[in-house]
C-alpha cells in the first residue's frame, strides 16, 4: 500500500509534464522526429575544491594540491521537446571565453578560462555563462563535489569502463589493466579525473567522462533503476544525498529527467565535445587555453537550439576525404623517394629524405612502409596516405617508419588529422558503451 500511494504522489506530482503522458520509447531504427522546440538543458558541473576534506580524504581520493575552487567538469545535457533524444555536449575547462557580467558589478565582462566563472559567481554566474556563450536558456542545474561524485557513482550501483590498453595516471590514482573493469565511486572519480594518459589533456579526459555517463545510464537500465516513476523517484533520491540542484530543480524535475533518459535506446543518445580550433591559446595571466571553433561551435548550438540531432551534421564536424586515425606531426619517416617524400610532407609527416641511397632498380610491387611493432594506429595513418602499401612490423627502438618504394607507382594522398574528430566528435552511445553491454549487446564500442 505505502509504494501505491508512493506511486500516484509521483505521477501526481509529474502531470505538469505533459510530454510525459502519452509518450513512449522510440523503437530502433525509427526516425528521429525533428521538433523546432527548444527542448529542456541541463548543466551539470563538477567542482574542484578541497574545502572541507581531511588530509585522509585528500590521500584516499588522490586530490592533494591546491583546488582552483572552480568547475572541473562541465556538461551540457539537451533533452529533445519530443522527449525522444539526449545530447550530452562537454565543455573543456580550458575553454577561453567572456564571461557573463558578475551581478553587482559595472563595465566590460572579464574573459578566461570557463572553469573560472564559478570562482567568481558559483553556479549563478557559470549558467549566466554557459548561456552567455552557447545562446541557450539553461533549465536545471547539477552541482557536486569530489565527495559527492564517490558518493553518487556508489549509490547508483558503480560504474563500468572498458579499455583496450592499461590506463594508469598517477595524479588521480588511477591504474586499470585491459579489459572490462567495474569501478566504484573512488576508482571512477581517477578516472574522471585523469589527464596524463595518451592523448593527454582535455579532450581524451572528456570523452572518457562521456563513456562512464553513459554506461553509468546502461546499468541504471539494466538494473531498472528508471524503468518508472517510482523507481526513478527512489534513483532521485539516492541522488540527491550527494548532489546540490538550483532552486528550479526539485524532485520531481529530475524524476522526469531520469525517467526520460531510462527509457532512450542508445542511438538516441548524443554525446560531443565542443570543437577546438586552437588547443594552446596562451593568454597572459591565464596559461594555455582552448579556443572554440567559431563556425563549428556556432552550428553545434544552433542545433541544440533548433532541437536537432548533433550526429552526422558536417557542420559541425566536416568529413575529410582521407582520415588520419593518428597525428602524422608526430610520425617520423624515412622515405627513399624524393617525390614521396616531398608529398607526405604536405601531410606534415615528419620526413627524411633518403633517396640518396635507394636501390638503382626498385623491387617488384608496391610500396612497403616498415613500421615498429606497437605503432599500428601510426602505421594505419601512414598507410591511409599510401594506399595499396604493405605493412611489416619490425622492433625498431627508434620508433622511425621507413618507405620503400617498389616498381609500382607510389599514389600518395593528402591525410587530414583533426582532434575534434580523433577525441570528441558526436556519436551516440552504442558507440562509447563497452562491448558486450547487457542493453545493447550488439553494438560496437570504442574503448579507451
């Protein structure tokens, strides 16, 4: 009798949301509805601060230093009018931007990095912000701390992750080995956290934040923590214990927000990084910094804003035509063709010219790129830039490709590396969530 009448307090409490009656969860494959409503926008943020924690917590969390008393991560979750779609866009905390003016306070707006906006203003000031430069309305806002996320991630059941290498960083403690690993909240707070991996920075950081959200949501599903509004209002509350809201965020709200994202397949869940175009922007008094991509950035939250899915939009990640998996910046190659080399230049391959000492008649085929052993994404780069070349992995220490031209002619295409789409392009989430997950056991993944 108490979950009866616990059960129609909730749905009581949900008929002002009327997407919530008559709706029902998209079947696969079915075409996404493209509704010019604005949708709903959620900010959740997580805050860099030690306030409050013992050396004991500082040890077992592996956050000693200073904090920056500011955001450290930043998510923007869209939730279609239609109730039919999520995109979840990261914000990098090194984003330089103009903030939104301090309530109080006259003249030009300072500029810095986002994360400083709630070093200023709290979370105020970082929504006025994020509205400032995305032109959003920011509906609900999430706030929660390095004790708050351990606490969450545990409450919710843990996390899952999956890599296809070891991952160790020793700032934020962590040290997984291959494979599938079940997280709880301490394990998955150095994971979150961890910038000193390869790639390192931002960005990598960013979209392994974006796979734990979302196979955090697979196990909710799973476990049927959203099935319906009395499973999600007990989701909410456990929530709540470790999680701050604004104060046009109750209960109900994030009922609503839970029950919504439980009952979306994964393809119906977007998840981006907001495109770079200058990932060391030094400012005086500030460091190095992130610069958006205008045009692209522009395209992204003009979709956002027209309710349209962010996947497949080439406005706001283009194609190229011959797609470097790696950077060829950071590949060195020796080429025993002048012509070849001189054209893998172009691809800022870091080339050395060796034709000097080529043989005076080639040997039969094509190319051979030899390539050390371990550098099989490198090689893979190389190979997209020579097409019809033949791999053979050497140990070599000194990690350089070598180019052998045969007798056949060397084809040599332009390659074009771009981060943005390396590390945080729009996918949806059967394309972050681990192989093998209970809810969608036949997508791939893409771990990391």
């Amino acid at each position: 009798m108490r979950r009866l009448t616990a059960g129609l307090t909730v749905l009581a409490g949900l008929a002002s949301w009327p997407w919530l009656g008559a709706q029902t969860a998209p079947a696969a494959g079915e075409p996404v509805a493209r509704d010019t409503g604005r949708g709903t926008n959620i900010l959740i943020v997580g805050i860099d601060s030690r306030a409050g924690l013992s050396a004991g917590e500082k040890r077992r969390l592996h956050v000693g230093g200073e904090g920056c008393d500011c955001t450290d991560v930043m998510m923007l979750v869209h939730l279609s009018e239609d109730r039919r779609r999520a995109s979840v866009v990261s914000v990098p905390r090194d984003s330089y931007v103009e903030y939104a003016t301090p309530e109080g306070t006259a003249g030009a707006a300072p500029r810095g990095k986002i994360n400083g906006a709630f070093k200023i203003g709290r979370g105020p000031l970082a929504v006025r912000t994020v509205e400032k430069v995305t032109g959003l309305s920011v509906d609900h806002y999430l706030e929660t701390g390095f004790t708050g996320f351990e606490q969450a991630v545990n409450d919710l059941g843990g996390a899952t992750v999956c890599t296809d290498k070891p991952l160790k960083d020793e700032n934020s403690g962590l040290d997984v080995t291959t494979g599938t690993h079940h997280l709880d909240g301490n394990k998955a707070l150095g994971y979150a956290r961890a910038r000193h991996l390869n790639p390192p920075g931002d960005l990598g950081r960013v979209r392994r934040q974006q796979r734990l959200l979302a196979d955090m949501l697979d196990g909710l599903t799973v476990r049927g923590a959203l099935a319906d509004p009395v499973k999600a209002a007990d989701t909410a509350r456990r929530l709540l214990k470790s999680v701050r809201t604004d104060d046009r965020t109750g209960m109900n709200d994030l009922i609503g927000i839970g029950w919504t994202l439980g009952r979306l397949p994964a393809d119906r869940m977007e998840f981006a990084t907001v495109p770079i175009a200058h990932f060391d922007h030094r400012v005086p008094g500030v460091g190095s910094t992130l610069l958006w991509h205008e045009s692209r950035s522009r395209a992204l939250w003009e979709a956002l804003r027209a309710d349209r899915p962010i996947t497949g939009d080439t406005r706001i990640l283009p194609v190229p035509e011959t797609r470097a998996e790696t950077n060829p910046a950071g590949i060195k190659v020796h080429v025993d063709d002048a012509k070849v080399a001189t054209a893998l230049r172009r691809s800022t391959f870091v080339v050395t010219d060796t034709s000097a000492s080529a043989p005076a008649v080639r040997p039969a085929g094509p190319p051979v790129i030899t390539y050390p052993a371990g550098r099989e994404a490198d090689a893979a780069t190389l190979a997209a830039a020579l097409p019809g070349a033949r791999l053979q992995a050497v140990t070599r220490p000194d990690g350089v490709f070598d180019v052998a031209v045969g007798s056949e002619p060397a084809v040599v295409r332009t390659v074009t590396y771009d981060r943005n789409l390396a590390e945080g392009a729009p996918v949806t989430a059967d394309r972050l969530r681990c192989a093998g997950s209970p809810s969608q056991p036949s997508q791939p993944s893409q771990p990391s």
